[in-house]
C-alpha cells in the first residue's frame, strides 16, 4: 500500500507530530491541488472515504472540491486546471512566484525546498519544480510534517493571497487553499503589510524562463523516514 493510501486510512495526524487533522488536510488538498490526470483522479477517490477524519472546519471545503473535480469528464477538469492557475500572476501554484516572481532570486528560492526534502532524507521531485503547492503539501503530510508546516508557514501571505484570487474568481479551488489556510497561523501585522503590497502589485517580474506547468505529484516513491 503506498504512502498516500495510508495517511488518508488512518484516523489521525501523520506520525511527525500533526496530530490535529493538518496531515490529513494537507495530504487531501495535495491529491486536489495536482494536476487532474487519470492516476492523479483515481487518487482523489480517497478523499471521501476519509473525510470523517478531516477537522470540521477543512471536511466541507474538501470534500466539495472532491466532488467538483470527479463528477465532471477528465478533459474538462483538465481545461479547468490549466484555466485557472496556469500563467496567471496572482493564481500561481509555486510558492517562491509569489515572493521572488520570475526573477534571479528565484532559483535560489526553490532551492530552500529541494535542501528541505534531502534533508528529510527523500529525493526533490524530478518532473516537477519542488516550490509546486501540492508537492509542498504532500512532503509536509507524508515525510516531514514540521519542516512542511514550516514551509507552508513562511508562505502564508502568499497562500492567503491565493485563496483569495481565486475566490474572486469564483474558482472552487479557492475552498481548498482556504482549507490549507486554516491549518497555518493568522496573519500577524507584518502579513497583512505583506499582502497589502502583493495585492497592488503582484509577484515581482524579471523573466527567467520558469513558467509554471502542470504535471503530477513526484513523492509516492520514495519511502518515509523512520
């Protein structure tokens, strides 16, 4: 049984210390935030039958993109996806856009993430850039749930500010990146700074040939540290 099957059949947190339902939250909005091809659609079918186990809060955003995505054909979830987060400034996927942009800082940026999955002794994703959301969420809910929260912590801004412009685009997929929200701190006076000045003038652009694309989760393979 693979990793991903385990984490969404157990009734508690992942083994690292998210003990509160966010391993759970993070592995079930990693599977809904990949791109939809047919392995990746097969996979969400686990979503469901774990929901009972989701906290209260994140179990009806879920469960509601859960359906969303496989009651309607492949090709159009597909068209979907790529509608709604491909080159679009303020709906990336990759956590380092939001901060670095396509700028040089940005390959330095990506670099922080591919040091934290070697360090928790797995390999960085091969098809996949390792600042990728639902890479991210996968690590943090199958490898190493501290350096993942810690991950996802630092980009809370740019999560916030995600949710929110897909929200404003009446995306579902807003319900989702809320429900990751919920399992991060609140905003504190320096965040809200932060995505005050995000808001008005997006990610900082300086084109360095790292567009986003979508390809599907790199970390079924590899095993979990022990």
């Amino acid at each position: 049984m693979n990793r991903i099957v385990r984490v969404l059949s157990r009734r508690t947190g992942h083994d690292g210390g998210a003990h509160d339902g966010s391993a759970l939250v993070w592995q079930s909005s990693a599977l809904l935030l990949a791109y939809p091809d047919e392995d990746s659609v097969a996979r969400m079918a686990l979503v469901e039958p774990a929901a009972d186990a989701l906290p209260e809060q994140a179990r009806t955003p879920v469960l509601t993109v859960a359906w969303h995505i496989l009651g309607r054909p492949l090709i159009q979830a597909q068209q979907e996806y790529v509608q709604t987060f491909d080159w679009k400034r303020r709906r990336a996927l990759y956590l380092s856009y939001w901060t670095t942009g396509d700028t040089r800082n940005r390959g330095q940026a990506i670099l922080r993430f591919v040091r934290a999955y070697r360090d928790a002794g797995v390999a960085p994703p091969s098809d996949e850039l390792a600042d990728h959301l639902a890479v991210v969420l996968e690590f943090a809910a199958t490898v190493d749930s501290a350096m993942g929260y810690d991950l996802l912590a630092e980009h809370r801004t740019p999560l916030a500010m995600l949710r929110d412009a897909l929200a404003e685009a009446r995306s579902p997929y807003a319900l989702v990146v809320g429900a990751v929200c919920s399992t991060l701190p609140e905003p504190g006076p320096d965040d809200l700074a932060a995505a005050r000045r995000l808001a008005a003038t997006g990610p900082p652009v300086e084109a360095v040939g790292l567009e986003p694309y979508p390809t599907p989760l790199p970390f079924p393979t590899a095993e979990v540290p022990r």
